[in-house]
C-alpha cells in the first residue's frame, strides 16, 4: 500500500522510532517538524521507491502525507 | 603499445585568506540566523578575501606549497592548470598569472572551468599528459575568491560560499598507486539552475547588467540540492567501478564541500559511516574548486590518509557537472 510505503520512509528520513501516529493528514513540515531540506529529501526517497517524478510546483501544493499518497497514485 | 605511467599526488599544498565572516556577521547583513544556516548548510564561518586580494593571489600562495610538499622547483613544471569560476580577469588566464607569479619559465599555462567540479576535470586532465608520458611535471590548482561574485543582500546564496585556493603536484608514481580512476560527466540541459548569467558574450557588462545584479551568482537551491544528492553516490560508484573497487574498499572520501546535509545523504546512499567522510564546510564554506583539494590538504596534514588508503574524490556543481577519482595514495 502507498501509504504505508510512504510512511515508512519518512519515519526512516526522519529518524522516527514510532510512526503509528501518522496518519494522511499528517503534515510534514506542521507536525513532524521536517524542515524544507527533509521534505526535499523525502519526496526524493518517495521518487526512488516509486519510480516517479514529483517537480518542485507539486511538491509546493502537498499540504499532508495524503496529498503524496494521492500524487503517487494518480502517477504511477 | 605504447608505454603508460601510473599519476599520482606528489605534493598538496592550499592557502586561506585570513579574513573569517561568521554567520553572525551575516546577521548583520541579510536577514538570517546562525541557527538556520548551521542547520540547513553545516556552515558555520567562512573566509573571504581582501579586496584588493584576486584568485591568482591565493592560487600564488597554494601554489609554491604544494611545489615545496613535492620538493620541486616551479622552473621543472611542465603545465599549469587553475580550475576557477572567479578568474582574475577574462584573459589572460588565472593559470598565466600564477605562471609568472612562482617563475615557472617552462610551463604551458590555461584555466579549466567546470565550476564546483573544476578541480577534478583539471586533475583528470592533467593526469592525461603524464600518463602517456608527454610530460613529468603538472601543477593542478582549484581556486575560488566566490565572495567577489556573490550578492551580499542575496540571504539565499551570500550564506553558502567562501574563499580559498588548494593545489596539487602530479607527477609518476609507483605502479598500482597514484590516480586509479576517474569519471567525469556533465548536464547541460538544467545549466541554469546554478549560473552567474552576466558579463560573457551573451550579457556583456552593462549599467542595466549591473543594476539588474546579473554578475552575482543565482541558484535554484533546491533543484541543486536534489541533483547533488543523486549524482554523489552515483559518481562515486561510477569511478569504484571503473578501476574495479567496490564501497568496502573505500578508506576515506573527500566530498565537496557545498553542504552538510548533501554529504550526509550522500555518504547514506553510499553507505558510508561519516569518520570515513571529511567535513570542515563549517569553517570555510563551498569554495567552489577549492573546496576538494584544500580539504584533502587539511585530511592529509591531520594524518587522515596514509599510504596504500584508497581516497574517493567527489565533487558536483554548475555546468551542470560532477567529477569523481579514485586514489591509492603513493605518499
Ligand atoms: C540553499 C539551501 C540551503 C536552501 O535550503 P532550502 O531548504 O532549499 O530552502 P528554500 O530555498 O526552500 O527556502 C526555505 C525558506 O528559507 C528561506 N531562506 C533562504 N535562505 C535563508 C537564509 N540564509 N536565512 C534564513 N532564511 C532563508 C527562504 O526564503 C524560504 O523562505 P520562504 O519559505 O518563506 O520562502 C539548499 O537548497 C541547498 O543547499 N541547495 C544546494 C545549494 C548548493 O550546494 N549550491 C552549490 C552547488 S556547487
């Protein structure tokens, strides 16, 4: 599954022990505290696993870990 | 067939300019925090050089060390290369002025310019002319005065750069030894994510030029930041390939130093743990075509590397471009 995928790197990318609270409303940058370099560095891992591009005007417009599951899926 | 000679580093030798500018002295400029520049750059402080100071100045100093560290005389040199993106001046080149600054009557002289990577396209090249046996004596030089090209009201770039020069000696060395590999490559197509646009054929200087602030440096950070990340590991392993080494073999690498959280993802993707990783962009910042060679200078002289070591050189930046080498150290 997607979400449970993406989950998992950013709990990697992050150093997260627990990532069972995340959920696809989670926001990055709000409540994981990621700052603009980690989430450069997440959607770089999600394009590796996923095999897909994300330019930087997408990256921009994800408001929550929901709007990248949703992004990977629709461009898979 | 005809014969080749293994090419090695005889001599290292770099020079910084006194002068520190401290991300708190930056605060003063822009606005910026020391927090956020240590915590998204790892750069702490970085030197920058007089005004009336150029590249050839600090190339000069870098220069007549490396040659002391070779135990040769300027006057035995057979080539002078300077890899820059500040050149003194348009021509003649970075490279004649050192030659007549150190007197080194016999050499042939010219500037390379393939940015943050210029110092390993240089030392590829040169490698080339003693490998096929055409010449004994090559000074290869990676120099940078970047603070005369950065905008200094820009927070975005003025924080990341700094000035230096670091310069080598490469002569025959032991077979097995020396220079075992390199792997050059370069972009073109996404050049403009990191360009200083004026002051070249295609902008000549002009007052709109310079009110328009097109001769300081612009970057698209992140779209760098991204490229850098992904070409490391893979120059890396390109050049391992080519000479038939794989990451274990690897006893210490020399990164450009352009920010610590590439080298830290760079040095993940690689799989390498970070003692084997040499950092000191908190002190100096990215010098551009300084950068590698005034750390490998620094890694030698704190006894970092010891004969035998193999030393993974890797750099990327503007062209775009990246370079990497595989030594086996022969000193
Ligand atoms: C330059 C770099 C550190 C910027 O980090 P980033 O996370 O991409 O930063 P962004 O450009 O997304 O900017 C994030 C925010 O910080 C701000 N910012 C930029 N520089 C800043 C500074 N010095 N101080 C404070 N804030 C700064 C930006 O204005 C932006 O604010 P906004 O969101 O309100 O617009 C990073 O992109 C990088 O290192 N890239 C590679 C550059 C490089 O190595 N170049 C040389 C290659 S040889």
């Amino acid at each position: 599954m997607v979400f449970e995928k993406v989950k998992k790197i950013i709990g990697e990318q992050l150093g997260l022990d627990d990532v069972s609270g995340v959920t696809p409303q989670t926001s990055l940058m709000g409540d994981l505290e990621a700052d603009s370099l980690d989430a450069v560095e997440i959607i770089m891992a999600i394009e590796d696993e996923f095999g897909v591009e994300i330019p930087d005007d997408a990256a921009e417009g994800f408001k929550n870990i929901g709007d990248i599951v949703k992004y990977v899926e629709a461009n898979q | 067939m005809m014969q080749e000679y293994a090419v090695g580093i005889t001599g290292i030798g770099s020079y910084l300019p006194e002068k520190e500018v401290t991300n708190f002295d930056i605060e003063k400029m822009v606005d910026t925090t020391d927090e956020w520049i240590r915590t998204r750059t790892g750069i702490s402080c970085r030197r920058v050089a007089d005004e009336r100071v150029a590249t050839s100045d600090l190339s000069t100093e870098a220069a007549k060390r490396a040659l002391a560290d070779a135990g040769i005389e300027a006057a035995e040199l057979d080539l002078i290369i300077v890899a820059t993106v500040t050149p003194d001046m348009a021509f003649p080149s970075t490279a004649c002025i050192v030659q007549s600054n150190i007197k080194a009557v016999k050499a042939a002289a010219f500037d390379i310019e393939a940015a943050c990577s210029g110092f390993l396209y240089a030392m590829t090249v040169g490698q080339q002319f003693i490998k096929n046996g055409f010449y004994k004596n090559v000074l290869i030089i990676g120099a940078e005065t970047l603070s005369k090209v950065v905008d200094w009201e820009d927070r975005n770039t003025c924080v990341l750069f700094g000035d230096g020069a670091g310069a080598v000696v490469l002569q025959r060395v032991e077979e097995g030894y020396g220079i075992l590999s390199s792997y050059l490559g370069a972009d073109g197509f996404n050049g403009s994510a990191l360009a200083q646009p004026g002051g070249g054929s295609r902008i000549p200087a002009t007052i709109e030029s310079v009110t328009n602030k097109l001769h300081f440096v612009k970057m698209d950070g992140s779209e760098v930041f991204k490229f850098a990340v992904r070409v490391m590991g893979k120059a890396a392993m390109e050049a391992l390939e080519l000479c038939g080494l794989t990451l274990e073999d690897i006893d210490f690498m020399i990164p450009h130093q352009a920010n610590i959280r590439i080298i830290d993802a760079a040095a993940k993707r690689l799989k390498l743990p970070m003692e084997k990783v040499y950092v000191n962009l908190d002190r100096y910042g990215n010098m551009s075509a300084a950068s590698v060679p005034v750390a490998l200078d620094e890694a030698v002289r704190e006894n970092r590397i010891k004969k035998g070591d193999i030393v993974v050189l890797v750099a990327f930046g503007g062209g775009l471009t990246w370079g990497s080498s595989v030594l086996k150290w022969s000193k």
